[in-house]
C-alpha cells in the first residue's frame, strides 16, 4: 500500500504529531494544539506521497 521508502518520513512526522499533540494536552495551549493539527496534515500529505499505485508490483 505504502512505498517502502516512505516510512521513515510517514513514521517520524506521526510520532512528531503525536508529541505535539501530548504537549498540547500538557500545556493546554492552542498554538500546541495548531502545530499538532499542521503536522497531522503534513503526515496526511507524506502517506499520500508515498503511497504505491494500482497495479505496479512492489
């Protein structure tokens, strides 16, 4: 489904977030909560990136 070279980047930019949004629990402040957010789509953006199309062999 994924690329294989895409993982490190998909992986670290999710445990970024998840950080971000721990922080952001931590803190309760709303910039935390809008960086978490952004890298949430970041992550969206590296597994659409990275994704393998319909059909070519892995």
């Amino acid at each position: 489904m994924f690329a294989r070279e895409g993982y490190p980047f998909l992986l670290g930019v999710a445990v970024l977030a998840a950080l971000t949004f721990a922080a952001a629990l931590r803190l309760r402040s709303w910039p935390w909560w809008l960086a978490g957010y952004v890298l949430t789509l970041v992550a969206l953006v590296a597994a659409w990136a990275s994704r393998t199309p319909v059909g070519i062999p892995t």
